[in-house]
C-alpha cells in the first residue's frame, strides 16, 4: 500500500508539473534544470491550487561577466491561487540570483528577502545593491538599509 501511496504522489507532482509548464510562456520552456526543478518546488507546494507567473517573474541579465545570460527569480510576481503575495511580506519579496557555471550549468548565487534588487559594479567588480528592511542588516528599526554584495567567483557576498 506504501508503494502505491508513494507512486500517487509521484505522479501527482509530475502532472502538477506538466500543467503548469504546458500553460507557461516560452521562456519557461528554455529554463535550466536547476531553475525549474526549484519552481517545480514552489508549484508542488502550492498543492494543485492554479500557479501563476508574470511574465517580470524570470529576468535575464550576465551578472558574472562570463558572457553567459544568468537569472533573476522575483517572486513577487508568482501566484498560488488566490494568494499574489505568497512569498511577499512587509519586509519585501523573496528573490533568488542564478548564475552560469560553465559547462555545469546553474548555482544559486543570492536568494533572500529583499524591497529592491538592483546590479552594478563595486570596486570593478559586479555587483548586487539590496535594499533591505533593517532587521535583515541588523538594525533595530523596520526602516530600509542598503547592502552591496560583490562577486567573489562563486557568490554574491558582502564585501569585507
């Protein structure tokens, strides 16, 4: 009976799945393994309720400056059901940073919550600019904080 329950749930998630990405835009059909196998994360824990993404919910940009086109999740623009904001709060919005890795695909190079998310440079090399709330930078106040992390050759990472 184990083995059946198990398989159900398999075969659930993977027409969960299916759904989804039949009714996605094209771009979700161009996604890296890695970062698909993390929205079919949050699409199973939104538990057969109708997903949604808009269309600002994958931006595309070379973070590394490798050449190679890395990408920004922003999930203030994910739905589960009726729920817009699930992974928005009044501290922000969660947001992940994949970046390439060569031949090895994609590594998980940000994610937090975060009010803004910008890119740039630091001291010539590339950058991310958070503005946070200022529990997240350690401050006792709700009032926003800006952070720079700068590329070390595997993360983003507050410069020290």
């Amino acid at each position: 009976m184990r083995a059946i329950l198990t398989r159900h749930a398999v075969l659930a998630a993977a027409l969960v799945s299916a759904v989804l990405w039949s009714h996605q835009d094209a771009w979700a059909q161009e996604l890296p393994r890695q970062l698909r196998a993390e929205i079919d994360g949050d699409v199973r824990d939104c538990t057969l309720k109708k997903t949604a993404f808009v269309p600002q919910f994958i931006a595309r940009k070379d973070l590394n400056g490798d050449g190679v086109m890395d990408f920004i999740l922003d999930y203030g623009g994910y739905k589960c059901g009726t729920l817009a904001g699930r992974y928005c709060n009044g501290a922000g919005c969660r947001m992940e940073v994949y970046v390439s890795k060569g031949r090895t695909g994609y590594v998980k190079a940000f994610g937090g919550t975060v009010r803004e998310l910008r890119f740039g440079t630091a001291n010539g090399r590339p950058a991310i600019l958070l503005s946070r709330q200022g529990r997240a930078c350690g401050k006792t106040e709700a009032g926003p904080c800006r952070t720079t992390l700068t590329w070390d050759g595997t993360r983003f990472a507050e410069a020290r």
